[in-house]
C-alpha cells in the first residue's frame, strides 16, 4: 500500500462516483481557439462515455474519420466532464445539425489554426461529491492539508487495470523484446510499468520524510515552464519548491530521461535493482518509453468545500496528468 501524506489522520470514510455528477471534471485548456483556421473545436460534455467512444461518436455523426479526431487529455467515463475535442473543419458538417446519442452534447465549438494535441491543456478544475462520510471534520482537515503541501503525485489506480496487472504485463512486453499485437494496450501497458516505478520511488521519499525536501542531485523542473536542472545548492532551491516555483521529480525511466545525481541517482536505481532489471530494458519500447521526468508532489489550488449533513463536495484544480483520486485518497484512506 502506498504511504500516505496524512498518516495521522484517521479514516474519514465516504463514497465517490454514486453517480456520474457526483464526478464533474473540467478541462483547462492551454489555449483558446482564435475563431479561424482549419480546425474545429468542439468543446463537449459528457456522461458515462470515454474520451475515446465521444471521439467515435462524434466522428460518426460529424462525417470524419475517427483517427482525424483529437483532445488534449482522457477523462473519465463515470464522470460528468467537459473538454476539447478537435477535427479537420473543412470536411465536417455543421455542429448545430448533428445528432449524438444521450449523454454526449457539443457546447460550444470555434475554428483554430493548429490541430489540438495530446498535453494541451494547463490542467483540470474537478467538483467530486462524497457521500455517507463518517468523519467530515478529518475530510476537510486533510483536504486543508493537501492544499497548503501539496499532494503525493501518485499514478492513480486507474493506471493499473482492474486487476492490477498492467504494470507486469509492460514489463513482460519489453522482457520479450518490447512488440505486441495491439499498438494502443501496448502503449497503455508500458506506460504502467514506468508508473509503477515511479510511485515506488515516491513511496519511497514520503515513507523517509523527504516528499517535500529538495536534496543536492535532485533533477528540479520549474512548474511554469517545465524546465529541468539538477539541484547543486539545495538551501538555494528549497524556498522556491515550498512556494511551488519548482519541484523534484521521479523518473519515468527511458533512454531521453535527465537522470538524478548522487543520492538520488542511487536511490533510484534501486528501484531497478528491486525490480531485477537495468534502464537498458526500456530501449526495447522505442518511442513509449523514451522517459521522462515528473515531478514527485502536485499542488493543489482553488480549493474549497461545502458539507451538507454527512456528504461532503469539495472543487480543486489539478495539473495535467495529476489524479483526482489520489487527493481523494487522502481524505477517504479507501484503497
């Protein structure tokens, strides 16, 4: 299991996703689009459909071809979310004529010059309902405490599959020599198995009191650029990591991935070790696992709750790729 920010705080219980509204999860796109171009823009809500089955939907209906449509970001399926989809304009018909299925409708939609890309977006303002909470008092206290620290930038379970197999079925890919017979579970497969090995390694820093520590090797990425430099005065560094200028980070192992130094660079590799294999082994999943660096400790902002008798909504922001769950986490202590 992994540690949590708020040991000390018992469990304060509690039930998410009753339903899809209790799930509201908005995009905050990188950019607007300018109102020209050849690009369409459809900003799209839905219910208790993927990001995937909206595109198809959407293409079907619109006259595309499902591959030519393209978002920023997955959301979740159980949820009420809205985001940018995108689409070629020139061959789409008008978006006041279509007709989607229940639970799918466009709200808007403008015209860009550029197509809409995978990491588009600054992040995700969320609105989540937890019902029956045993403890509201301890919810809120911990949601007060994520706020003002940060929160552990865990991969979700999500990330793992229902049965918590994905991680060892990444790693099965690439001990065979990194094919598959399906391209998407493929990417979807290898990307586990370098979450997992991240959430390792921040398991590792929360359990030895170091989750907000910047240490001398530490490869730091500054939060508004997301630009990357190794630590060498950490007395320098850490004021600007408490003010959430820049953070450490944990490896998403690959060949193009900035490795940490000293300490750091030693704790890391033990990860590998543990795992008996070598940073070589991700040369075999080409351009799914090149590596990367993500930062160990999200912030989280705009918080704010309301509590009506035991049930307790509570709205934050999130950066991209970061987890709803894992704050939730730390509230509910359900695994």
């Amino acid at each position: 299991m992994l540690p949590y920010l708020t040991p000390d705080l018992p469990a304060a219980g509690g039930q998410l996703k009753s339903k899809p509204e209790d799930f509201v999860v908005e995009e905050l796109p990188a950019y607007e689009p300018c109102g020209e171009g050849e690009h369409l823009f459809l900003w799209v809500e839905k219910r208790g459909w993927s990001t995937p089955q909206a595109a198809k939907q959407l293409a079907r209906a619109i006259g595309v071809e499902e591959k030519d449509v393209s978002w920023a970001g997955l959301k979740d399926r159980d949820a009420v979310t809205r985001q940018y989809l995108c689409l070629p304009a020139k061959r789409a018909a008008d978006p006041a004529t279509i007709s989607l299925p229940a639970g799918l409708a466009v709200l808007k939609w403008a015209r860009h010059r550029n197509k809409l890309k995978n990491g588009h977006l600054k992040g995700n303002r969320f609105e989540l309902v937890l019902r029956s909470v045993l403890e509201p008092d301890v919810a809120l206290e911990a949601l007060a405490r994520v706020a003002r620290l940060g929160a552990p930038n865990y991969f979700g379970e999500q990330r793992f599959g229902v049965q918590r197999d994905n991680a060892a079925r990444g790693k099965a890919i690439l001990e065979a020599g990194g094919r598959h017979r399906d391209r998407f579970e493929r990417k979807l497969l290898l990307s586990a198995f370098q979450s997992e090995l991240f959430n390792r390694v921040l398991a590792q820093r929360l359990a030895d009191g170091l989750f907000s520590t910047v240490l001398l090797g530490d490869v730091l990425k500054k939060l508004e650029s997301g630009g990357e430099f190794v630590c060498q005065e950490p007395a320098v560094d850490q004021p600007r990591s408490d003010a959430f200028e820049l953070g450490a980070t944990g490896p998403l192992f690959g060949p193009a991935m900035r490795p940490a130094e000293g300490d750091v660079g030693l704790r890391e590799g033990k990860v590998l070790a543990d795992e008996g294999v070598e940073a070589a082994l991700f040369e075999r999943g080409g351009g799914e696992t090149q590596g990367a660096r993500r930062l160990l400790r999200m912030p989280v902002k705009d918080v704010s709750s309301e509590r009506v008798g035991a049930d307790v909504t509570v709205h934050f922001t999130l950066p991209s790729g970061s987890y709803a769950t894992v704050v939730v986490r730390e509230l509910t202590k359900a695994e």
